[in-house]
C-alpha cells in the first residue's frame, strides 16, 4: 500500500467514483464527494455487466480521448461485502481500466451510505 500523504488530484472530466453499500448495492458518482452529495448527483447501478456498473464505466471511457485516461475510487462502505469488491474489480479487468483505487469513503460518502441503509 502508498505511504500516507498528499492526496493525488484527479480531474473531475476523467474520473468516477463508485461506493459500495449494503445489500449489494453499488452507487456511483462524477463529481467532487462533497458536490455530488449537496445536488443530489449519486446514482445507484448494479453489478450487471451489461446494464450496471461495466455500462457507467464503457459509457465514460467513451467520452474521454483515450480509453485509459479513465480513474476509478472504489470506496467501499462499512457495510459491503468482500464479494461486492471483488466484483467491482472484476469490472475494471473486463473493461481494460487500468488506474483505479479502493480507499475509505469520506465524510459525505459515509453520510450517503448511511442514508441508504434499510
């Protein structure tokens, strides 16, 4: 693992983040955490290859210039399963992403999750 430190900065056009919730579910966003919190711009996916996480991921690799430009944060909740990860990484091998990151959600993340619980 990267020694703690400065974050890195990834711009908003060429990145997402994903957060992985409780019972399987998987919630997406594009903006900054804390924007996409205050404008209501999380969305929720599945695990679906065709129509749940790899289609947010082929749909904005294909506005970028170079399908590689394309970073994705992983952040799986406290209540996720391993499995949930597995398979989010699973979907950056069947879609050729090849700079992603898992990490801890933040404040607003966490905040998001917490709401979604049943």
């Amino acid at each position: 693992m990267p020694k703690d430190g400065d974050s890195t900065k990834i711009p908003r056009s060429k990145s997402l983040t994903v957060l992985l919730g409780n019972n399987n579910r998987i919630f997406y966003y594009y903006n900054e955490e804390e924007e996409a919190f205050k404008n209501g711009q999380i969305f929720q996916t599945f695990y679906s290859e065709i129509n749940g996480l790899g289609n947010i991921i082929r749909r904005k690799q294909s506005e970028l210039d170079k399908r590689k430009q394309l970073t994705i944060v992983i952040k799986p909740g406290e209540h996720s399963s391993y499995k949930n990860l597995v398979d989010a990484l699973d979907e950056m091998l069947i879609n050729g992403v090849t700079r992603y990151a898992i990490t801890d959600p933040g404040k607003y993340d966490k905040r998001y999750l917490e709401q979604q619980k049943p």
